[in-house]
C-alpha cells in the first residue's frame, strides 16, 4: 500500500489556519471591548483546530506551541481564569507569533525561533503549568498516573472529516502512549469500504494529565464515536508501546472547492459560480458546432445563420468573461479586517483614543487589486492616527470628545471601486506645508495657491512637515509611494481637508485589472483607448472657441467652465495628426473631480480592451497606463486620464 504525500495538503492547511487567525484576532479584540464570552469558545476552536492540523501535517513545533495557548485558553473556557487585558495581549502575541510561523513553513525555514520559545514558556506560566492544575475532583489522575481510553469511532466518522490517528497524535503529546488496535469490526477484504472506520483502539496514556485535557482531544468527534476514560487500573496488562501513528488519512482535509491562481494564493469559489462557468462552455460547444458546419461547405444562401451563429458566439463569450472576471472578485472586508488590530495598537502606543468605523466590507473588486492595495491602507490609516488624530487633551481644548473617528468606507461608483479614508482630527496644516515648500523649492510664491494644490504638495517625493522623526510615519512621508502604487494598479488618489474638521483620502481604483470599456481613438498614425468611464461628452469645436492663453495653454467653455485642452498628437509625439482644432473632435474626460479635453483626429468605435503591462514589456510612460493588442494584431495605448491631468495641473503651475 503507497503511503500518502502529506505535503500536498500543506496549502490548504496554511490558508484554513491563516484564515483561523483571522478570526482568532477579530475575536480576541472583540473580547477587549467587552465582548460575549461565547468568543473565547471560537478562540478555542480555532486554536484546537490549528492544533491539529499542525500535528496531522508534521509541523510538531507549531503544535507544541498551540498547545500552551489551548491550555490557557481552556481555563478561561471553563471559567478557572477569568478574561483580563493581560491574557489577550498575550493571546493577541501569540496569533503574531503563529503567523510568523506559518510564513517561515510556507519557505521551509526552521518553525520555532527565540521570539516563539520565549512566547512558549510566558503562556505555560500563564497556565500555571509549572505546578499542575487541578480542576474538579473528577478530573484528578489516578493514583497511579495515568487513563485507559477505548476508542471506538462510528462507520461514517472519516466522511465528517476527521482523522482518528490525528487524534492519536494529540494524545501522544500529553504522556506517554501505548496504542492496541482492536480489529473485532474488520470485515473480510471484499467487504472493506476505505471510506469508513472499521478499527477501534485500546490506549494506555501515562503521566500526570487530567480527564479533562483527555476529553479535549475528542471534543470535535464525542458525538461520533464511543468513548470510555478510566483511571489505569493496576491489574490491567500495559499494551505495547508503538510509536506515534504515520498519518494515512486525509479525508476531509480541504472542506471547500477553492480553485488555485497561481502558487502565490488562490480564490475560493462558490460551486454555483463553477456550475454557471460550466453550462457556459457548454453553449460555446454547441455554438462551435453550429459554425463548424460552414468550415468547408459555405453556402452564401445560410449567411443568415451563420451570423446568428457569430451573435450566439459574441454573447457566450461576453458571459464567460463576466463569469471568470466574477471568480476574482472579493470583498474588500479581507482588506478591512487588518485595521481593528493596527488601529488599537498604535492608537495604545500614541496615547490617543480612536474609534474605527468599517463601511461597505462587503464590496468586491479583483483578488490582484485587492492584494495591492493593502499595504496603501495600511500607510494612510497610520498617517491618520499619528499625525491626523488628536490626543484626547488637545481634542478636549478644540471643543471635540476626547475619542476620534477613523472611517474606513467602501463603495462602487460608476465602474470603479472608491475607497475614503477619513478622520475628523486637525486636517492639513496650510501654513506649514505652503512654508516648507517654498523652503524645497516646490512653490515660487504661496500667493493664490488653492486648497487642492496644497494638498498634492504632500504627494511629493520626500515631503514631510513633521519637525521630529517618528517610527510610524508624517503625513507627506511616503505619500509618494502610496500614490504610485495606486496608480500602478490604474487608480488615483486624492485629498480633501478643513482645517480643526479632519481629513479625507479618496482612492478610486478599477473593478479590474484584466478588461476594460473603452473608446478607440485616431491620433495621426496612432491608435489610442481611453477609458469609457472617465468620458464625459465628445465634441466638435469650431476654430474660435478655443482661446489661448500665456506660456501656449488652450481653453475653451464647457458647460460654462473653462477648460484646457491636451493635443495627444503632441503629448505623445504622434506624426501626421490634424492640427486644426476643427478638423479633430475633443473627447471631455473626468478624473479626481477635474475635467479636461482631450483632442483627436477621430473616433473609431468602442470596444473592450484586455490590458496588458507596458511597464513589463517596455517601460513606465507618464500619461499611459497600459496597452492592449487589436484585432489586426497592431498595439493600441491606453490613457492614463488622471495622470494627463496631473501633468496639465504641472505644467500649469509652472
């Protein structure tokens, strides 16, 4: 009989726990809050189950380690240790150290280091296992040290995902363990079906480990299985000892249908989503026989079928790509759920009382955008508590409760996905940041510069008021960073702030990252896409509606603004483009709440264009955010609409 490769498994175990952390920590910091002491049963749970896992998949340092926190979480479980702040500081290190841990074994380095061991003996003295606990007279070893335990599991306990020899390898971690098979239910080899248990096990476990911590080990399975624990009886023959079980079953381990990306992560996927994936490609197969019929024997008489065949084709593919495009979208709840621990941390450290507010965790984007905008977040929400936020003096001497607000809210507009960070701290500092620009060399004069301008001067490399150097961050200090990761991912940032009201940091980023609706546009010999959610209106405009003005600029009124005008023909250097205003059309696009027109030869038409890195095949060109390959074959740009903005906003101040 082959032995099993446990390491196949090993991924979805690191995601199940990772994921058994996640609600570990939203647990414990609900607990910190007053929470319902029904939390520190799922803390058990998932612990137990980490436990487990860690044990089932060879990792016995991991194991050992979750041992001490199940320990001491048992006690409190039970009502011997009442929930204090200083059991979930060290319960909320412990999820640290567990996820340290979980990374060094997805490299294959060493589990346990100095921080873990440390770690290890704080929470076995907190479990007061340096003498040992007795919790009910019931509970107490016998005399002689030590249980018989007879274990039989039912048929069907192997079909609910549970492991008899896992178990097996808890109770060998306790003492030491003598295991007896009993083989009495074995049916004759034609008989035997591998996916029920037809064994049972006699035990002999030895040391100073009470009843309790021997009925643990069979919570999960009391109700499938028959179980019996006595004190070791000084008559009763010991079995020989074997050593502890080689795992050989892993039914059950993956509990869910969770489809692999790549080796990085994966998405879990609904079975519904998979059967509509399904009965798509099988519309495809009967769209492709119907126009294989025309392959060699084309008759121009069913020309009409063989478009209703193309139209059938067009509209399968469109729901296929909807339907793949759908398996990639996650909530961005996965992202939130980060900031409730960073939150009270830091809020701690700084001394300063924040109240965190999450809306719209259920709004779904694409995984990869998802898994780029974490570290963004996590710049600007420590911005806003360090240097956002007042402490609770200062806010008392503003006329403002002593608790700030920090909101984290979510939302779809349009085709895009908008994040807002804001609080309701100091705001900006105008005076401060307009004098150390002029210090930089940012600004010539301060004199007329608005609100807006001085916001983005934050967003430049480098820039920071902060007097002191902290080991969090300034407000400015990074801000670059935090910018041209956004716009990496074809997004934008932005800023809004009142004075002694807060601040506010808009992020819009696309649904997407793959496809996208766009307008093809002629620019001399070149073909360009501009993104259909960022077009407001094209027009034709005669040659005097365009006004120029000092230093070569163009405007002209729309809707009774004045806005400039960007020739892409010489942004972008493009040869053979029309000169003339009127011979072109100007396309009005949006971004970031400013407005401009862009002007064109023509247009082509609207199509979806499946984006591709120009960074990755060429390099970063300001003003573009990616290509797309057309169906002659031929590369068409795609613009970059706030990033042209940005760049007419540039050199418009100098």
């Amino acid at each position: 009989m082959s032995s099993v490769n446990i390491a196949q498994f090993h991924k979805v175990f690191f995601e199940e726990s990772l994921e058994g952390l996640d609600a570990m920590e939203a647990a414990l910091l609900a607990l910190d809050d007053g929470g319902d002491a029904e939390l520190v049963h799922s803390i058990f749970r998932a612990a137990h189950s980490i436990k487990g896992g860690a044990a089932t998949f060879g990792f016995p340092e991991m194991a050992a380690f979750t041992h001490e926190a199940e320990s001491l979480l048992d006690q409190v479980r039970d009502g011997r240790r009442a929930i204090d702040k200083p059991i979930v500081e060290l319960m909320l290190r412990t999820v640290d150290c567990l996820r340290g841990m979980f990374e060094r074994a997805q490299s294959g380095q060493p589990l346990a280091d100095a921080g873990s061991e440390s770690l290890k003996q704080q929470l076995s003295a907190a479990a007061g296992h340096a003498t040992p606990v007795v919790a009910k007279a019931s509970a107490k070893p016998a005399a002689s040290g030590g249980w018989i335990i007879q274990f039989r599991p039912h048929a069907g306990m192997l079909a609910g995902g549970n492991d008899p020899l896992r178990l097996l390898r808890e109770l060998a971690a306790l003492g030491e363990l003598a295991v007896e098979a009993q083989l009495d239910r074995l049916p004759a080899l034609d008989a035997l079906d591998p996916a029920e248990c037809h064994l049972g096990w006699r035990m002999q476990l030895t040391g100073a480990v009470s009843r309790e911590a021997i009925a643990t080990v069979f919570e999960w399975v009391e109700d499938e299985c028959d179980l019996s624990i006595e004190p070791l009886a000084a008559v009763a023959p010991p079995p020989a000892p074997v050593a502890a079980p080689a795992p050989a079953s892993t039914a059950g381990v993956a509990r869910s249908a969770t489809a692999s990306s790549n080796d990085a992560g994966s998405v879990r996927v609904g079975i519904d989503k998979i059967d509509g994936l399904i009965d798509l490609v099988g519309e495809l197969v009967i769209t492709q026989a119907m126009l294989d019929q025309f392959r060699e024997d084309f008759d121009p008489s069913r020309l009409a079928l063989l478009q209703q065949g193309l139209a059938h084709l067009a509209r399968h593919t469109r729901s296929l790509q909807e339907s793949v495009m759908g398996i990639r979208m996650l909530p961005i709840g996965s992202v939130f759920n980060r900031f409730p621990r960073l939150v009270r941390d830091l809020s701690q450290k700084l001394g300063k009382q924040v109240k965190l507010e999450l809306v719209g965790e259920h709004t779904e984007l694409d995984k990869t955008v998802l898994e780029k905008i974490g570290d963004p977040l996590v710049h600007l929400v420590r911005n806003a508590i360090d240097h956002g936020l007042e402490t609770p003096d200062k806010r008392r001497a503003a006329g403002k409760g002593d608790m700030g607000t920090l909101r984290l809210e979510a939302f779809h507009r349009g085709g895009s996905i908008v994040v807002e960070i804001v609080d309701d701290g100091a705001g900006l500092n105008r005076e401060a940041i307009v004098a150390k620009a002029l210090q930089k060399g940012l600004l010539k004069s301060a004199e007329g510069i608005s609100d807006e301008a001085v916001g983005e001067l934050i967003f430049q490399p480098g820039f920071s008021t902060a007097a002191v150097t902290t080991d969090l961050s300034g407000r400015g200090v990074g801000m670059d960073v935090v910018r041209r990761n956004v716009v990496d991912l074809g997004g934008n940032v932005s800023i809004q702030s009142r004075p002694g009201k807060g601040t506010t940091f808009t992020i819009t980023l696309p649904l997407t990252l793959a496809i996208i609706d766009g307008l093809r546009a002629a620019v001399g010999e070149e073909c360009y896409i501009v993104p259909l959610v960022s077009i407001v209106e094209s027009i034709q405009l005669p040659a005097d509606a365009v006004r120029s003005i000092t230093g070569g600029g163009e405007l002209f009124r729309f809707r009774g603004e004045y806005l400039p005008i960007v020739r892409l023909h010489q942004q972008f250097g493009c040869a053979n483009a029309r000169p003339n205003i009127e011979d072109g059309l100007v396309i009005v696009v949006e971004a970031d709440g400013s407005q401009v027109g862009l002007f064109v030869d023509e247009l082509i038409g609207q199509q979806q264009a499946v984006v591709k890195s120009l960074e990755a095949n060429y390099r970063r060109v300001e003003g573009i955010s990616g290509a797309t390959i057309l169906a002659d074959g031929s590369v068409a740009l795609i613009i970059d609409i706030a990033g042209l903005i940005r760049l007419q906003a540039r050199r418009k101040a100098a």
